[in-house]
C-alpha cells in the first residue's frame, strides 16, 4: 500500500475541488495513483470534481505568426510568472514563432539551431535560450510548435500570451477568426464527435458506468430497486453523447450566438465557411509542477541541523 502524503492530498484537492477528506480515501483506494485517484472523485462527485482540473500552474507564453497562407504556433516555458512577462523571453517567444513559419523545423533541436541575434546572444535561437538563461538567472526552453503550409487561410486568436489558437479555413476570415476566438474559450478536442480521440470516450463511458454503478447501489441502500440493465445502458449512452456534444468544435453553441443556441457549424454554414483543422495550445498544459512538501522540507533541515551539531 502505498503512502498517502499530506502534498498528494494538496495536489488532488487543486486539480478536483473536493474536500480533503475525498482526496485522501480516493488516494487510498487507488493506492496512490493519482489519475485513478481523479477518476474516482468523479465518479463519486460529479462534475464538481473535474471543474478545476483544467488549473496551469508551468509558466510561460504561446506565440503565434502568419504571413498568407504560412504560419506557426509555438510554446515557450519559463519557471515563473515574472519571467514569462520579460521583455527579451517574449520577443525571443515571438522570434521562434517566425522562425518556424519561414523555415519548418523538423523538431525542437532544429529550430533551435536556426539563425538568431538578440540582446548580443547568438547566432543561433538556441544560443540565445541559453544566453537569457544566464542573463535572468531563470531556466527555459522551447516546449513545442506547429507550422502551417498549405493551400487553406489561417486565422488565430491569442488571449493574452497564455492561450493561443490557429485555425485552417476557407472561406469568410471574420467567421474563423472568431471561431479562433470561440476555441480559446471553450477548448474543444475535435472538429467534430466522430474525431474526439477513442481514448477519450473510453475514459468518460468508463466514468459514466461508474456514476451509473454508484446511483444504483443508492437505490439498493434506500430500499428501492436498482435501475434495469437497459436503462443503465441508456443512461450511459446518454451521458457519453453528451460528452461529444460539449467537446467537439461543431456542436458546441457559439459562444456569440444572438440565441444563445446556434452551434459553431450553423454559425459557419451562414458564413459559407469552412473549418479545415485547428491548433490550441494552453501555456503549461499537461504540465506537472513540482509541489513542495514545506513541513518534510523543514523536518529535513532540522534532522540535518542536529546531525551536523
């Protein structure tokens, strides 16, 4: 059985709002395991849990370039906020996202290895991340990157520096870029339901027949007959298809709709346009940061301070 620390408990408190209590048996009983742990709060919690699962905590800024049908969408790390606001880390941010529209690097040490002066850093980007690194006292790197080089436009949207979105259409320009718009605010994993990952899905039926399970074992506890096995059945389809509802790109209702109901492929067939693909990038997404554990932290200079007395 593995040890179930006071930061484990923190951690999944963060990520799932529920009470302390929750997280520590959800931990207990997934032996540690913290993306069981989650999904086990979410069975038993509903949506409650999962409102704060989306929470960045890496630092950073996404920067984005088009020039006609060229563009890039790179995400460049730091350790803290307040690098992530420096002057010469965005322009070196912005200088990447170029960098890859013009010259389509084949990986990270690619780009790094392109040509670029900054602040009498160089002649390479990499040696520029690495001069920064020693001028701010702050480590950094370039995390990841797409380019765009196709016969479709682009259109993208940045909120802040923290969420960056380039989307491939063809048609109306006002119609996608708000589309961009409208994907920087409700994120969407898929064009469309028929394109959402097969993982996923698994993973909310999986959560869904839990909830199901859990409902049924209530009516049982309160007397009262368990739901029957095409009803369970429904319910769980139910639940999954609205899932690929609230998560695919033309299901979704618009986030400008007058209605308050038109879904992003009505608003796009009024605009006689077409969205091709779409790329977002969330600073620090699926990022793990480190959680200090304070109280070991000080035991440990303590035992250390009495050993060395």
């Amino acid at each position: 059985m593995a040890a179930i620390t006071a930061s484990m408990v923190a951690e999944l408190r963060g990520k799932t709002d529920a009470p302390m209590m929750e997280c520590k048996k959800a931990l207990t009983e997934a032996d540690g395991d913290m993306a069981k742990a989650e999904e086990l709060l979410r069975v038993k919690l509903g949506t409650k849990a999962g409102k704060a699962a989306s929470r960045i905590t890496a630092e950073g800024v996404v920067a984005s370039f088009i020039n006609d049908n060229t563009g890039a969408l790179v995400e460049v790390n730091s350790e803290t906020d307040f690098v992530s606001k420096n002057d010469s880390f965005i322009a070196m941010a912005k200088a990447a996202a170029e960098l890859v529209a013009k010259h389509n690097p084949a990986d990270i040490a690619a780009l790094g290895a392109l040509p670029y002066s900054q602040d009498s850093f160089g002649p390479t980007l990499e040696d520029v991340r690495k001069g920064l690194i020693g001028k701010i006292g702050e480590n950094m790197s370039f995390r990841r990157f797409k380019s765009f080089c196709g016969a479709s436009k682009l259109a993208s949207y940045l909120h802040g520096t923290r969420i960056g979105v380039v989307v491939e259409f063809d048609g109306d320009e006002t119609a996608a870029k708000d589309v961009a718009m409208h994907i920087a605010a409700m994120k969407p994993v898929a064009l469309t339901s028929a394109e959402v990952p097969a993982e996923l899905i698994a993973k909310e039926r999986a959560v869904a027949e839990g909830k199901a399970d859990e409902a049924n074992k209530e009516l049982v506890a309160a007397g009262k007959p368990a739901q029957s096995a095409e009803i369970t059945a429904k319910r769980i389809d139910g639940a999954v298809q609205k899932y690929l509802k609230e998560v695919s790109l033309a299901d979704q209702v618009f986030v400008k709709a007058a209605d308050g109901k038109q879904t992003v492929a009505q608003m796009l067939k009024a605009a006689n346009t077409t969205v091709k693909g779409f790329t977002l990038y969330v600073v620090g997404e699926g990022i793990e940061k480190k959680v200090d554990d304070f109280a070991a932290e000080v035991a440990a200079q303590v035992a250390a301070a009495k050993a060395a007395a």
